[in-house]
C-alpha cells in the first residue's frame, strides 16, 4: 500500500490501513513506510511517522528529548491515548514515551528492543563508536553504508526474498547520510538513558516481541516483561531482529490478540 504522507508539525506520518488508531514507531536507517507490509496484517489505522534524521521528518535537534516532545506533541491532537508499537530504536524511544507521557498510550508493544546499556562506561565507549559510524556515513553516502549495514549478522536482510529485501533498501535509501548520522549521535543507545530500572513504572500493559534466532533481544525481550507490572513477551521462532520484516503475518496475529477486537 503507498503512504498518504501528512505533515503533522514537522513529522512526516505515514498512514496505513484502517480502524482503531495504532501508532508504529521504526527503526535506525528505516522510515515509516517500514510498517506498510505489517499493517496489511492488522485490523488498524497505523500511523507511522518518520522518526528524526529519518524520511521526510524535519524535527531538529535530533536528539531524545526533541523527539519524545515532537511525537507526544503531535499525538496530542489525535483521539489517545492509542497502543503504540516500535521496533528496535522505535522500541528504545516508545518505552520512552510511554514512561514520559502514560496519559498518551493505553498498550505498548516493544519488537527487538532492549532497555539501553546499564553500565556508564559501556555507553560512553558506544556512544564513541556511534559518532565513528556517523562520520564513516557522512564520508562514504548512504548506498555504500547500507551494503555494510545490511550484510552484518543482526542487521541482514539476507533471510528475504529478493523483492521484500530491495523494498526495505529503498526504504533505506530515501534517508540522507547527514540525517542517518544526526540519529545516530542523538538517538544511539550511547547517549540514551538506560531504562531498566524505570520499567516497573509503565502504566499499561506490554508486550514485548523478539525473533527465535535473535539471542539477545530475546533475552531483552524476556527480562523487559519480567521487569513492567504487566508485561508478557513473545518469541516468532525461525526469524532474527527484524521480526517486522521477515515475519510480519505472525506478528500482526501477536499484536492482534494482545491489543484485543478493534
């Protein structure tokens, strides 16, 4: 399904499908048009804005703060509270909001994500790493850092087909390498807040959701539920990190049976 793109502030929305509202929040080097195939699954009205330094979104400064004020901001003018589902880095700043402003989200749904890094020293040296990546995207242009992006074992898009992987590409491609290396020295795990230890404080029900094969998010995935007052968490066997793409028929049922009749 094409995006109707609507501006709504300066985020660039996405919207998909119809129904109850569902807002769907992506990950790092994607956009909202990530969600399109998902929705097809889901009996919703899914909005998908493309997250700062990302798409058409021309939110600045790219950092946390900015971003969690600009999405609490605009969905301040929709009929919320609404479940909101992110995916990786969309999941990092879903919990984030939904810590931030509970009166804006009624269920939360967390896809491949973790709590960001505990340890103070750890996310400086990540967050040093991150700022090395942004310069290498700033200096080789976007097309040449996906080739790398989407060959290494977390990130590969290898499990697709031919068509679903160049559809997710040009996703991809639509984002600039200045705007790719803002969210990463904004929007990174090195300068996020960790946020394990505020979790007990969700005011709604989570689900959270991880590939079978994604050792590590699984076990986020697990210990994230274990940590809210009302979380579960699901496993998709046979996929990795990007449950979104390689999976989106069995996660849409997921989300479905979590979020109830529409």
């Amino acid at each position: 399904m094409r995006a109707r793109i609507a501006e709504a502030g300066e985020l660039a929305v996405g919207d998909y499908g119809a129904g109850p509202l569902l807002v769907a929040l992506h990950g790092f080097t994607l956009a909202g048009a990530q969600f399109a195939p998902l929705a097809t699954y889901l009996d919703r009205h899914v909005l998908a804005p493309d997250l700062p330094g990302h798409g058409a979104t021309s939110v600045t400064p790219v950092d946390l703060p900015t971003t969690i004020d600009a999405i609490a901001g605009w969905l301040t003018g929709l009929a919320t509270p609404v479940p909101v589902v992110g995916y990786s880095m969309g999941g990092r700043i879903a919990m984030s909001l939904a810590l931030d402003h509970p009166e804006l989200v009624d269920r939360l749904v967390v896809i491949s994500a973790g709590p960001g890094i505990r340890d103070p020293k750890q996310r400086a040296a990540r967050a040093r790493n991150d700022k090395h990546l942004a310069a290498r995207i700033r200096d080789v242009g976007v097309d040449r850092f996906l080739d790398d992006w989407l060959d290494a074992p977390i990130t590969s898009t290898a499990a697709v087909d031919e068509t679903t992987s160049s559809v997710d590409r040009a996703i991809r491609q639509n984002n600039s390498g200045s705007g790719l290396a803002a969210a990463l020295r904004g929007l990174g795990q090195g300068v996020s807040p960790y946020l394990g230890d505020r979790l007990g404080e969700l005011a709604m029900p989570l689900l959270t959701v991880a590939g079978g094969n994604d050792v590590q998010y699984r076990e986020h995935a697990a210990s994230l539920a274990a940590a809210a007052g009302d979380g579960i968490h699901q496993v998709v066997a046979g996929v990795g990190h990007n449950v979104v793409l390689e999976a989106p028929e069995a996660l849409g049922a997921l989300i479905e049976e979590f979020l109830g009749p529409a």
